[in-house]
C-alpha cells in the first residue's frame, strides 16, 4: 500500500464497517460538474484537501453512469463505454485503487461497467462524474447506506471535484479546517434556475498534458502569485454563491469569470509558467467580451483545458449559437437523470 492509500484507508478504518459482502447489483448516475469558483491547490496532497472552498454547477444529463456486479471469474473485470480495459490502463488502476478502499482486505471480485454521455468532442472531463458514480455504485453493491458526507468526502479521495458531483444544480464544496479532511465534504446549494445554460465550447479536445494534481502542485510550490489565492478564493466563493441564490446573472457571471482568470494568471505566474489556454481559447473570449460590449449577458470559465464554458440564460440561446455554432448548449435544471 502507498503512503497516500495509507493515510486514505486509516480514516476509512473509522467510517466503514469492518466487514461486509457483496449485496447485490449496484447502478448509479452522477453527473459532470463546471466550477464558477474553482479548486486550485491542495493543503493535503494525499486526501485531495483544498485550499479554498469551492462552488460548482452540474451539467444535468451529461454524466457517468456506472453498475457493479459480483464477477463470474475470480478476477475484477472493468468496462468503459462497452470496451474491456487491460489490467495495466491506467484508468482501470485508479479504478481499482478506488475500490480497495471500500473492500480493504475483503477478496469480492467485481464487474464494473461504466459508461459516459459526455461526447469525447466536449473535452470535457469525466473524472469528477466517474468517481462518484462508482462511489454511489459500491455503496449500494455493498449495502454499505454511507452518509453523504462520507460519500463526497469518498468521491473526493478519487478526485476533488468528485465531491461536488453527487446533486444536480448548484453544490459547495466546504474547504473544511480538520486535519482528516471529514468536514471537506460536498453539500446541495437549494437554488433552481431553470433558465440558466452552460455552453461548452470546445477549443482543444486532446487529451490534457499536465494533469490537474501536476498543476496544482507545480503552481503551489513555485507561482509567486499563489500566497494571494487561497483568500481570494474563499471570497470570491461566498460572493458567487450569494449571487446564486439571488439568481443574479452579471453579477455571478462578472464574478465566476474574474475568478476563473485569477486561477489561470496564478498558474501563468509559475516558473516554469503552466498555460493550459491557447491561442484559440483568448480569441474565444476575445470575441465573447466584444459581444458583451454590445449587450450580450455570456459570461466564461475555463478549467485545466483550453475549452471555454459560458455561462448564460436561455433567452441568449441563439445569440450563443451565432457567436460560436460549434459550441453544445447545456440546460442543467431541464429533467436530469436520477442519481
Ligand atoms: O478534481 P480535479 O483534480 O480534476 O481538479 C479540478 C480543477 C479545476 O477543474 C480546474 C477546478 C475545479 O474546481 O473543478
């Protein structure tokens, strides 16, 4: 076992209990998340700690969709989106790494079979949405009943933004202040705004270079510019999420945008600098703050990636679609799947 899985498992000592058996099929949904205040930096680089709180939208329909089964052979089998991963991807060992935190010593080999409706041409992230999916998943195959709290503070061991993909709508990750990170759990935000809409435009849809937790380290440990985030980013939390609930539009949107640059000019501020835009992703904005000028209420955010979100309501729907015709439009709050 590695320090890190270590640290992980001596705190599910005390959460889980100490045995248990395979209870039945197990079928979950969890949905993507877009931060509007986002998580950069971790105070504990092992349990996936934040710095900062943090405060995300779920993109409804477009998720991960994940169901456990006892496997007929004696070993673990995983399936992504119909295709049987090799014991050595790398995917299906996080998978796995995962999944010995609940079995622990317990020897239940399992069939995993997940599948995403995020398209690839998104460049969209799964990690958030597949980790929790499979952390709802177990805790029903194993009959475990784990709080919500532990399972977003589960689904944070896998990925931190995992914690915040288990509600629809508007969810706050708190930062916490124990060491053990049991108060750095994920909790719904009771905002509904039917209007609102994400539009994904995608820019660069490979792969990722520098891995989020590569970046967050990279910029913790050399970017002058990071002593001022942590502040600045628990502000700017409690400032959008009082936006949301008084659904105010510019308002959340000015504020979700200049936070989402801040993290970008602090990761540009690092030596060697870390730029995950591009030039296709500042002619993007370019081109949104110029409609803007001209009374377009759009707003972006952009992650560990060069795509650009925007952020708007369904009146603009069509303004969007002029302005970027290969950007997807994105209703959260319309019918999302059950979770
Ligand atoms: O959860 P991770 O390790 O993939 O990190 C997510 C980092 C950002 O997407 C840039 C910000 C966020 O809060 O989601």
């Amino acid at each position: 076992m590695t320090l890190d899985a270590g640290k992980k498992a001596d705190i599910l000592e005390r959460l889980l209990p100490s045995g248990f058996s395979f209870k039945g099929s197990g079928t979950a949904y969890a949905p993507s998340n877009i931060a509007l205040s986002k998580y950069w930096g971790k105070r504990d680089a092992a349990l996936n700690l934040p710095c900062n709180s943090s405060l995300s939208i779920s993109l409804g329909a477009w998720g991960s969709k994940t169901t456990i089964d006892q496997s007929s052979t004696s070993q673990d089998e995983i399936f992504f989106n119909q295709v049987k991963l090799e014991d050595t991807d790398p995917q299906a060992l996080k998978i796995l790494a995962h999944v010995d935190l609940f079995r622990r010593t317990q020897n239940i080999p399992l069939r995993i079979v997940t599948s995403n409706s995020i398209p690839t041409a998104a460049g969209l992230a799964s990690s958030a949405s597949g980790f929790a999916a499979l952390t709802l998943a177990l805790d029903r195959a194993l009959g475990l009943g784990l709080s919500t709290n532990v399972l977003s503070m589960m689904a944070r061991f896998g990925s931190g933004s995992a914690a915040r993909s288990l509600w629809h709508g508007f969810v706050k990750w708190e930062r916490g202040i124990a060491p053990d990170g049991t108060d750095s759990v994920g909790h719904p935000v009771d905002v509904s705004w039917p209007e609102l809409r994400i539009a994904i435009v995608p820019v660069d849809t490979a792969p990722k270079k520098f891995s989020s937790r590569d970046g967050m380290t990279h910029t913790l440990a050399t970017s002058p510019l990071f002593q001022a985030w942590p502040d600045q980013a628990e502000n700017d939390c409690t400032e959008i999420e009082a936006a949301v609930r008084a659904r105010d539009l510019r308002k959340l949107g000015a504020l979700a945008e200049s936070n989402a640059l801040a993290m970008h000019a602090t990761m540009m501020a690092a030596r060697p600098s870390l730029n995950y835009l591009t030039p296709d992703s500042w002619q993007v904005l370019t081109r949104l703050w110029a409609a803007r000028e001209e009374g377009l209420a759009a707003y972006a955010t952009m992650d560990a990636g060069a795509n650009v979100k925007l952020l708007f309501e369904a009146r603009d729907s069509d303004s969007i679609q002029t302005l970027f015709p290969n950007a997807t439009v994105i209703a959260p709050f319309d019918n999302p799947p059950e979770l």
